[in-house]
C-alpha cells in the first residue's frame, strides 16, 4: 500500500503509517503535479488548511486506486464533500481533536486581556514600571460566562469557567437540547439574554450563514460596557469593523480574537486599540492537539483499509 501525505503531519503519526505502507511526505505540491501522481496512492492524508489547496474536482479525476482521505484536524468547509464521495473515496476528519487546546487559548486569551500582560510586559520592557497603571483588571471568580456554541469546545470553555475559575455559566445553542445544556453544567440562555448578563462572551459555533456577523454593532452594545468578547471560532461571525467603532468609543474592557474575516491578516483598525489582542489562527496547534491528529488520522485511515 501506498500513502501520500501533503501537509504538515505529525512525525509520530507517519512513523505508524510506515508500519503498515510506502510513505511519500510531499508539500507543498503544486495541484498539477498532484493530480497526476495521486493515482499511485491508497490512502491521502493531509488538514484542513492544505498546502495544496483544498481538494476540489478535478484534482481527484484520475485518482484510479485512492480509497481513503485523512483530514488530520476538524472543518471541512474547504473541501468539495460531494465531487469525493462520487468517486467513492471514503473522507475521515477528527471532530474534537484540537478542542482542548482551542479552549485553553481562548481562556489565554482571556486571562491576557483582563489582567493586561501584554501592554504590561510592553512598558516594563520599555523602562516603565507601571505598577498602577491597570485598574480595570478584574477577577473572573463569581462572575458569568456567556458561551455561543456549546459543542465541544464551548463545553470545554464552559467547564474550564466553572469548575476553575468559579464563574457562572450561560451557553446559547439552539441545535442542542436545554437537557445537555444543564448536564455540562450550564445554564441555557436566549441569545439576548446573555448578551445583556455575562461579564465574558465567548464564541464556539461555526461559520454558517445564519452565523455571519451575528456580532454587529447593535449586538456588541446589547454587552455590558465593561464586558469580554473572545473569539476563536471563526472570522466572520464578528463584524470587524463594527467591533472596533464600539471599542474606540469606550465600549468593551477587551476583546480577543485568534481569528479574522481575512486570513492571513496582518492590519486591521482594531490593532491600533491596547485592550485588544490577535493570533493569526494557532488556537488548534499546539503539539500536543497536531501529534493526536497525526496518530489518530493514520490509525483510522489503516483501520479502514482493514489493516
Ligand atoms: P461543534 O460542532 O462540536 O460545536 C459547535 C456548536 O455550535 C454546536 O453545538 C452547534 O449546535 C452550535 N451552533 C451551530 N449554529 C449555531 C448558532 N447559529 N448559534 C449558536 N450555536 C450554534 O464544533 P467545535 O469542535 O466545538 O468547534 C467550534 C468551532 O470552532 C468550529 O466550527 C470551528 O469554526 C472553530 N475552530 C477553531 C479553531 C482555531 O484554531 N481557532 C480550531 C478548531 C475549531
């Protein structure tokens, strides 16, 4: 058996491939070459951000004895679900394989903001010991988390919130029932309402049409004037634009975001603002969540194939 791996994949997990196939490790590699060469290989591997484009038609016309893609992390919005099953190729992805690490980054995210090391670390490395210089930071103990999206990273947010920090927990997700909602440990909320109550809004559910800028302005003001907004779902369901005319007006104590509308992005009005922080999307990639994804992608795919 053959296996051809086009993006950055675990070294432990291409070590378990080796076991049972002929290896090839090649990215980038341009859709061209790819499309020729892929009728050589049983099993693809590769992520959902690949090196080689996402896999549309006609990439996989001459794909001949190709069974099994491996998508060693979580969306497949890129990806032409269709045009790949009908060439009867079987398409695994991990649901859940980065989910603690995109949950620890939004409490880093949080905690950064509220207590201001960023801006804090800036001074001091600049000569200024700025030891009073912060009077909004704040304590999370006792106050309430606001979760849009309770799949499992907004449960794992959730958890985090009340079982470390002691804060009370709300989660809007009109796609589960209130039952889970409570059994996690939350309390189910309209959206409104938990706009209007929590002290931290923290968003989870994906990019979807009705998700598109679910945060405009009229949304933001609904917060508390002192409140967080983080975000590390997906671009797009905050309105950038409206978020920084509301925070340059004194709305917010702080937001923070690990992903954009645009990506790559490397401006944007909201940079000029202190009590804001950005990532360029590395919530999921921590070495822990990429060799869990590049084991478990392997394994799946060999177990597929019955091996
Ligand atoms: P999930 O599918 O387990 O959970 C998403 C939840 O959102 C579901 O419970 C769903 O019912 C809910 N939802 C759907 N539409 C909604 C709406 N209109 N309003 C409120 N809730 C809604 O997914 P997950 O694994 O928890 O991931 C959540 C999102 O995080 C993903 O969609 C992805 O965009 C993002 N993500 C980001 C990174 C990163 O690196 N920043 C990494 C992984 C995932």
């Amino acid at each position: 058996m053959k296996a051809l791996v086009i993006d950055r994949i675990h070294e432990d997990g291409i070590a378990l491939l080796k076991q049972f196939c002929e290896v090839d490790v090649r990215y980038p590699l341009a859709r061209e070459e790819f499309a020729e060469v892929i009728g050589d290989y049983d099993i693809l591997i590769g992520r959902a951000t690949p090196e080689t484009g996402s896999i549309q038609a006609p990439m996989l016309e001459r794909s001949g004895r190709l069974k099994v893609i491996g998508i060693a992390s979580v969306g497949l919005d890129q990806f032409d679900l269709e045009y790949i099953q009908s060439k009867n190729i079987k398409l695994i992805n991990l649901p859940g394989v980065n989910s603690i690490s995109v949950a620890e980054h939004a409490i880093a995210l949080l905690l950064s903001g509220i207590r201001s090391i960023v801006p804090a670390y800036q001074q001091m490395k600049n000569g200024i010991w700025n030891k009073h210089g912060f009077p909004n930071a704040m304590e999370l103990h006792g106050k309430t988390m606001g979760i849009i999206g309770f799949g499992n990273i907004g449960k794992k947010v959730g958890q985090i919130a009340k079982h470390g920090f002691g804060m009370e927990v709300l989660a809007y997700d009109p796609y589960i029932g209130k039952s889970e909602i409570m059994e996690a440990g939350a309390q189910p909320a309209y959206f409104e309402d938990l706009l209007v109550q929590s002290d931290v809004v923290s968003i989870h559910a994906p990019l979807t049409e009705e998700t598109y800028r679910l945060f405009g302005k009229k949304e933001i003001l609904q917060m508390k004037k002192d409140a967080v907004l983080i975000n590390v779902s997906r671009g797009g369901i905050i309105d950038e634009e409206a978020l920084y005319e509301c925070m340059a007006k004194g709305h917010l104590l702080f937001a923070g975001i690990d992903v954009q509308e645009k990506e790559p992005c490397d401006d944007l009005p909201l940079f000029s603002l202190d009590n804001f922080i950005s990532t360029p999307h590395i919530a999921g990639l921590t070495s822990d969540a990429l060799r869990r994804a590049g084991i478990q992608i392997a394994k799946e795919c060999l177990e597929y194939l019955g091996v």
